[in-house]
C-alpha cells in the first residue's frame, strides 16, 4: 500500500504523518530513507520481496522527490510498489497535477495539505545543525522549538543535523567535539526514531532529549 503525505502546510501534514505512524504496529520493522540515502537498487528489493529478518515493512521516504530523477524513477515503479506486501510513505511538499494523479492510479492513499498563502512559512532547518555544530546549547533548543512550532517534520531535522555531524568527521572538525563523539551522534541520530516507534516513545520527546543530552 502507499500513502502519500504532501503540501506546503507543514504543521498539518506533520500532525496527520505522525497519527498515521502511531498507528503501526509497535514491532514493524521500519526504514527512513531522505533524499541524499535513496537507492534504486535498495528500493527495488523493498517492493520486490521480503527481508532476511521480517515478513513485512513500512518505508518512509522523505522529500526525496526534490531530485528530478528521483521521482521519474518512483513514478515509473508505482505500479510495482503499489502491488507490494509492504507498505510505503510518501512525505514530500506540494507537488504538480501530473504527479498527484500518478499516484492516485496506483491507488494510493492520498492526503493533500495546503496553506492560504499568506500564511506559508518556511523554516530554515540548517539553523538547528548550525547551532548543534557550533555547540550553543541555547539556540540549539530555541530552533528545535522553532521548527516543532512551524510543524517541519522530525525526519527533516533529524536528517539535517545527521548530514552536519557526517560533514564535521568528514572535515575533520573536531573543534568542538570529538571524532568519536560525532560517530556517537551519528548512530544515535540512525536509530533514534526507529527504536521510538519499536517502544511507543513520543518521536518529538525523544529527539528533544537527545539535543539535550548532548553536550
């Protein structure tokens, strides 16, 4: 089955994405993929079968539709992944007529989410990795607060501050951190929200904790 998440009214769509994954079974084997980690290959193997260790999965993909081969290659496959045993979750911002009714012929679950356009807002969400790298503990919550009120989605910022962490080991900037501190970031920001939905755990709460364990 698909489900597609789309829209510019962000705070809306986070909140129904986030009812929706509450709604998984506790024990799913679940995999976030954002649009720097898509792999065709990896792709074709989810829709095509099973994994060595779980008979069903869900696969979340996250704005990865901002890469035009990206989408060309989804929307070729659509048909395929909506015939598979597993499911997958589509979060993207607004997206054309054409796009929308390749999905809906794939017989996908379709949940649209738009804002007045006076009322859009975009939140900046390389101020949250910007102040985690430079290791200011106050604008690093002030941001994150930012971001939860202008509903960007945890997977955004998550996938935000794991790309500034890779980017400080592969600079070598360990100013303020430690390289082995980074590989510690970087594997708790792997798992975190995968080990949240496996226990129950609020995803905003985890992620929070996180920031503020952090340093």
């Amino acid at each position: 089955m698909i489900y597609l998440f789309c829209g510019d009214d962000v705070k809306n769509k986070r909140s129904n994405y986030e009812k929706f994954m509450k709604s998984v079974p506790i024990g799913t084997e679940t995999f976030f993929i954002g649009k720097n980690d898509f792999n065709s290959v990896q792709t074709e193997n989810f829709y095509s079968g099973s994994g060595l260790f779980f008979t069903k999965c869900v696969v979340v993909f996250t704005n990865i539709f901002e890469k035009e081969e990206t989408l060309d290659f989804i929307l070729n496959k659509l048909n395929l992944i909506s015939e598979s045993k597993n499911n997958f979750v589509f979060l993207e911002g607004k997206l054309n007529k054409p796009v929308l009714d390749a999905f809906k012929k794939s017989r996908a679950e379709i949940n649209v989410f738009e804002l007045p356009k006076e009322k859009k807002e975009k939140f900046n969400s390389f101020l949250l990795a910007n102040a985690f790298g430079e290791k200011n503990k106050l604008n690093l919550w002030i941001y994150f607060r930012q971001a939860m009120d202008n509903g960007v989605a945890m997977e955004e910022l998550i996938g935000v501050l794991f790309w500034k962490v890779k980017d400080m080991l592969l600079k070598n900037n360990f100013s303020k951190f430690s390289e082995s501190e980074l590989k510690n970031f970087a594997g708790k920001l792997s798992y975190l929200l995968p080990e949240a939905r496996k226990e129950g755990k609020d995803a905003e709460s985890a992620f929070e904790q996180f920031l503020l364990d952090a340093f």
